[in-house]
C-alpha cells in the first residue's frame, strides 16, 4: 500500500510516459499503412469510438434475463472489441489472434442464448461458470463459492443438489438440456456451433486456435510476413466483431453503418487476398 496516492498524466508527461516502455515492431504495421487499408481503419475507428459512447447502461434485459446478466456481458464484448482493434493497429497481431479466438467464443455462445430466449439456459450458464469455477482455488475458496451458489439457488427457488449435479461436468455443462451427447463425457466447442448452425465458425476458432497452441508448427512459418496472412486475421477479426455487435439491440445507424463497413471490407479482402 503506497504512502500517498498520486494522479499523473502518463501521456503527456514524458518522464512517466507509458509509451517509453512500449517496443515498436513496425513490420507489423505494414498492411495497415496501405493507404486504402489505413482509410478503411479511419473508418472503422470512427464507428467503433460512436458504438462505444453510447449508453453504456440503455436497456437490453431481455424478458428471459431478470438479473441482466447479457448486458455485463455486453460491457465484456465491447472493452474486448476496442482493445482487439487498438492491438491490430499496434500491430500485436498474436495478440489480435488470441483476443479473435475469445470473441468467436463469445459469439457462438451469446448466439446459443439469444436464439432459445431461456431463463432457466441463461441462469444454468451463470451457476455452471460459478461451479466449474471452484476448481481452481484452494478447499476454503471452494467451499466460499459453492455456499454462495448454494445461497443463489435457494434464493431463486432453485434445487441445488440437482443443479450442481448437472453442472458440475465442465464448462459447457449448462447446455446439456440442449446437446444430448450420451456418447459422450463432454460437449465440445464443435458441438455448440453446430447447434447453431454455423459449423464454419468451428473452423475459424480452429484456425485461430492454432496461433494460440505453441505446438501447431503450420502456424509458426512466416504467419505475419506477407499481406494475405495478415488480410486473413483482419478479416476474421472484422466479421466477427460486426457478427457479435448484432447480437444485441442498438440504433438503426449503427446497424447501417455495419452493413456498409461490411461491403467495403469483402472489397478490400478480395484486392489483398487476390
């Protein structure tokens, strides 16, 4: 605990300025500096800082979601979206990987929910994220977690003993009602985007996912040397933050907005990708 609390502007003041400590890699910055590439970010830059601003707390309960537990998730989605383009732009592009990996996720699994409209899904998928949880703390912390489950499910008017029964199987437990894997221990991933009927979105966590898991030699060859790879991270990244973004309400502006961002980016795809 400091002695005395001090407020400082770190960008203005160069002796504390964050940015000493930042190591630039600029060949990373290459694609983005392509004058058309840079007018398309200027673009999106504009939108992404609009979407931010606006109220951050303007209804989106659902009628299935009493506790509003998708719109805390909506403020997780949108700090994921303005740090994932801010990486891009820096050009820390395993990092975009990595973060594009966490939003496909948040895609597959939002769209699961939005599309059964289920109170008793969404709560399952909150105490499964509860339960599941305790495995990586110590028996105290534990035992504290579950007792605050326990306590939820009694307040809730919730039988414990057979939700924890069926919840405690891992993280993707909570979609058993829906996913009936009886040949199976576990409902993978792969599982979850063929029940929403997007098996292609199973192939962009897997391409992804290959940046993330140091042993996929395939994705340690060159991966950001020429402009093709890097349009095919952009494009990833791009889609799935305007596929995420709808998911939830928002303005008819914004809704055009993306359409129009979405046509001018399969342009720019189609010139670099050629």
């Amino acid at each position: 605990m400091p002695n005395e609390l001090q407020i400082f502007n770190a960008i203005n003041k160069k002796e504390d300025s964050l940015n000493n400590l930042y190591i630039e890699n600029y060949s990373n910055t290459e694609f983005q500096s392509e004058e058309d590439v840079y007018a398309y970010l200027q673009k999106v830059s504009a939108f992404l800082k609009k979407y931010n601003s606006l109220n951050r707390h303007h209804t989106l309960k659902e009628p299935y979601d009493s506790s509003g537990l998708l719109d805390r998730w909506h403020l997780h989605i949108k700090d994921l979206v303005i740090e994932l383009f801010n990486s891009f732009i820096h050009g820390n592009l395993l990092s975009v990987v990595a973060m594009t990996r966490a939003l496909i996720e948040c895609y597959a699994y939002l769209k699961v929910i939005k599309k059964e409209q289920n109170a008793e899904l969404l709560q399952n998928w909150f105490l499964c994220s509860l339960i599941v949880g305790t495995k990586k703390y110590d028996k105290d912390n534990q035992d504290n977690m579950l007792k605050i489950a326990e306590q939820y499910c009694q307040d809730s008017g919730i039988d414990y003993a057979q939700t924890y029964s069926l919840l405690k199987g891992g993280e993707n437990s909570w979609l058993a009602t829906l996913i009936n894997k009886s040949n199976k221990s576990r409902i993978s991933f792969k599982d979850v985007c063929n029940h929403i009927n997007e098996p292609e979105v199973y192939n962009d966590f897997q391409h992804a996912s290959s940046f993330v898991y140091e042993q996929d030699i395939t994705s340690k060859m060159l991966p950001f040397s020429f402009y093709i790879s890097i349009c095919t991270k952009f494009n990833t990244m791009m889609s799935y933050i305007y596929k995420t973004i709808r998911l939830y309400p928002t303005t008819v502006e914004i809704a055009n907005e993306i359409n129009y961002l979405e046509v001018e980016l399969s342009e720019l795809v189609m010139k670099y990708m050629d």
